[in-house]
C-alpha cells in the first residue's frame, strides 16, 4: 500500500470521524431534552443515567478519534 493512499485514508476518516463527533455534541449540548426524550421511546432510563452514558460516550469516542484517526494521520504527513 503505498503511503499517500494511507494518508488519503486516514485524512478522510478523520474528516468523517470528526464531522461525526461535533454533531453529536452539538445536538447533546444545544438541544439535551430532544435527545433525551427521542431516546427514551426505545429504552426506559433515568435523565442522570442518560447524562452519564451520553457524556461517557462523547468522551470515549473523542479519546478513540484522536488516538485512531487524527494522530496516525499527523504522524503521517510529518513523516511523508
């Protein structure tokens, strides 16, 4: 595989990736009670409880985001 491919890739993903995540956050932050009360049609949970796992997932997907996509695609174009 060649390296610009790779790059390409990975600059992409980051692209999609990041996108993903302010929209997310975004629609936590800006309108919490929508996304509170369009979730729990599905799944009975608590307002607290709701808070805890969207603002743990928010985290853990910036934690994955940054560490799967955005650093390997820095590393790659300071490298090439």
């Amino acid at each position: 595989m060649d390296m610009q491919i790779l790059t390409t890739f990975f600059m992409w993903c980051t692209i999609i990736n990041g996108s993903l995540f302010i929209v997310w956050a975004s629609f936590i932050f800006a309108k919490p009670d929508w996304v509170y009360a369009s979730q729990t049609r599905w799944v009975t949970i608590s307002r607290e409880s709701f808070n805890v796992v969207m603002y743990s997932f928010l985290g853990l997907f910036k934690v994955l985001f940054l560490m799967l996509n955005l650093v390997p695609y820095l590393v790659l174009e300071w490298l090439y």
